[in-house]
C-alpha cells in the first residue's frame, strides 16, 4: 500500500519566480510511478509531470520539474518563471501494481501578480 | 482527440433518492477508474475497470453504490438510496491500460440534500 503525504496546504509565489512544492511517500513496492496533478478552480485534474521510479533521471516538462529522492521517499515538483495560470490545487500521486493512484491532500498555489 | 467527459456536470439530489453518473472515456483506453474527492481532500479510489469488467471494487464504501461498464467504452456510477455524506465530487479517468498514465474528466459533483 501506498501513502502520499503533502505537508504544504498552501503555497504562494510571486509572478516569474520559482516556487517548489512537496511531496513524501510510502511504499513497498519496487515498481511503482509518481505524478503531480493540477486541478485548477474549474476541476478538471490535468496531468503536469510523471516519474518512474526505475528512472535516476529527474523528469522535466517546460517549466515543471521534479527532484525526485527515491532513497529519501520524497518526489518534489518546482515550477519555474511562474504564471498566474500556474494558480491551482496542486496534488501529488502515486501508483503501482495494484493500478489505483493514491493522492496527498493537496497544495494550493497562489500566484501574486 | 477528446478527453474523458463526465455527466452531468453538477447534481442535486434529495435524500433517498437514486442518481446516475456517467463517464465516457477517451476512445480507445481499456481501462476506466472512478474516485470520489470530498472537500479539501485529494481524490480517493472507487473502482477499476479493465474492459467490461470491474477489475477491483474494492474502493466503493458500501452495497448502495454500484457501477457498470457493459460494453467496454462508457462507464455509469450508481448511487442508491442517496445519502448526505454522498455529497463530494465524482472522478473519472481513464488510461490506455492499467500502468499507464490516467487521465481525469472534469467530475460530477453531487449534493444530496
């Protein structure tokens, strides 16, 4: 079984800088994937960034990337030159054999223009 | 192509009564998820189907929720004797199979009066 913990229930960031988001699990499984979802105010959970764990190699995509820390548990996602569009309820994932994602409870992003 | 489209948007029920939800998933992914996320909280499991079968149902809270999905494609939800701690937004998602990476539709949500 899997456990997600987000320990950030909000986080704020200034429009264009960097802000970084995070993220502690639990597994004992050796094959297993993590995600980080955006779910905006409209709801529509939209996936941002997605990292195996058989991958030493950090996944990037634009200005998302993650610094994922399989000995520490932790899977952190940083978003760069942030943009008000990056506003949203942030949620970090994890699956494995048994298919179903676990989620965190969430981080709320702020981005102050 | 299209995404995962969820129906109906929003539904207000009253106590007792018997709702219906529906999710068409994106042409062509054999398998189909559905979560129930409350309030504040990250998204939590339901069932899984691979085809037409319910694969693990292991997430549905009791015998008055019940979901098909009969010809592989489109999936219902259903929710008997409606009760007020029903009230939460349903998910669907959907992947090309079962490791691989899901995708949501924008959820119903559903208030039970």
């Amino acid at each position: 079984a899997q456990t997600v913990t987000q320990s950030q229930p909000e986080m704020s960031v200034q429009e264009a800088e960097t802000v970084t988001l995070s993220c502690t699990y639990d597994t004992s499984e050796s094959d297993y994937y993590l995600f980080w979802y955006k779910q905006p105010p409209s709801r529509q959970m939209i996936l941002v960034i997605r990292q195996e764990a058989y991958k030493q190699q950090n996944a990037t995509e634009n200005r998302f990337s993650v610094n994922f820390q399989k000995a520490a548990k932790s899977f952190s996602l940083k978003i760069s030159d942030s943009q008000l569009g990056d506003a949203a309820m942030y949620f970090c994932a994890g699956g494995g054999s048994n298919y179903k994602l676990t989620f965190g409870k969430g981080t709320l992003l702020t981005v102050n223009p | 192509g299209a995404g995962v489209s969820q129906t109906p948007s929003n539904k207000v029920t009253e106590k007792g009564k018997y709702v219906e939800l529906r999710c068409d998933p994106i042409s062509g992914h054999t398998a189909l998820y559905w979560y129930r996320q409350s309030l504040g909280q990250g998204p939590e499991f339901l069932i899984y189907f691979q085809g037409t079968g319910a694969a693990d149902d292991s997430g549905l809270p009791n015998d008055r929720f019940f979901a098909v999905r009969p010809e592989g494609s489109v999936s219902t939800l259903k929710i008997q004797r409606t009760e007020r701690g029903d009230s939460a937004m349903y998910l669907c998602a959907s992947s090309l199979s079962w490791k691989e990476t899901q995708y949501f539709g924008p959820g119903t949500r559903l208030l039970v009066l």
